[in-house]
C-alpha cells in the first residue's frame, strides 16, 4: 500500500533529517579530531555512519511502498568552531532530541491516517532513539563528570575510540 499524499513528504523531511544528522556528527568529529580527540572523533564518525543507515532505512520504506523518495536540502550544520567536548555532546544530545521528536511526529501522523504500515519501522526508531538519547547523555554526563581533568578525558577519549564500526548499508 502507497504511502499516503500527506504521509510522504513527511517520510522524505525524515529522510532529509537523517542525512543533516549525519553531516551534523561528522562536523562534531571534525571539532574533536581539531583538539587531539581521536576517540570521540572516531565515536562521532561511528554515529554519522549510523544516520545514513537510518536514512537507508526510511528511504527502503518509501520505495517498498511503491512511493519514489526524495532527499531535501541538506543545511551545512551548525557547530561552534573550538567547541569543547561538553559542547559537542551538548549539541549531538540536542540533535537527538529534534531527532527523537520529529519520529514522535511522524508516528502521529502515521496513526492518524490509519497506515499501520509504517507502524513496525517507526516503532524501531522509538526504541532506538530512546538509546540514542541515553547514549549521548551518558557520554555527555561524564565529560562533565571529569570536567578540566586531562587523564580523565583521555581515559573516556580512548574508551569511546573502541566503538565497533558498522556499515553504512546496516
């Protein structure tokens, strides 16, 4: 069953936000790598790849459902230049935040015109974003936790650099 006149551009807006999500965590890594932060760089790069894998996977809806998706524009993300770690994370948490609402917004839509179609693949990005959010709070909370202590931001920089890879096709 074809996604709805209503439905799709909203499945194409999600598909666009993944994108600007992954673009958003590759500029972070970039603020990372700049301060000798390799592991969150590398963590932060982790998270762009799995965006486009969300992406991926709205666009394979879209296409299953007999619609043609289509990606929108794609702003250049929004990050201080020198941001510190708290920073970065700060802005990933916010950006998962937007991103978590925007799924909340498209499972309402969903249900209000009836398309229980979309239902089990909005019902993974609940669940996901819900791990997402605790991810990035966790990491956020302990950046603030070790505060100015060098070791201490060392010691969660190489931590975070030990995130398994993962393919962009998921």
């Amino acid at each position: 069953m074809k996604l709805s006149e209503t439905l799709l551009p909203k499945f194409n807006a999600q598909i666009t936000l993944e994108f600007a999500s992954s673009m958003a965590y590759r500029q972070l890594a970039i603020e990372m790598d700049v301060q000798d932060l390799p592991g969150m760089a590398l963590w932060l790069r982790h998270q762009a790849d799995e965006e486009i894998v969300h992406a991926n996977k709205f666009i394979d809806h879209v296409v299953d459902r007999g619609n043609h998706p289509s990606i929108g524009v794609v702003d250049a993300p929004n990050v201080t230049v020198g941001a510190s770690p708290a920073e970065v994370f700060e802005a990933a948490l916010r950006h998962e935040q937007t991103v978590s609402e925007s799924i909340r917004d498209l499972y309402r839509a969903s249900d209000q015109e009836g398309d229980l179609d979309s239902r089990p693949l909005l019902n993974w990005f609940v669940e996901e974003q819900i791990e997402e959010e605790a991810t990035v709070s966790e990491i956020l909370s302990r950046i603030r936790l070790v505060g100015d202590d060098g070791p201490g931001l060392l010691r969660l920089d190489a931590e975070l650099g030990q995130r398994p890879t993962s393919s962009t096709e998921g």
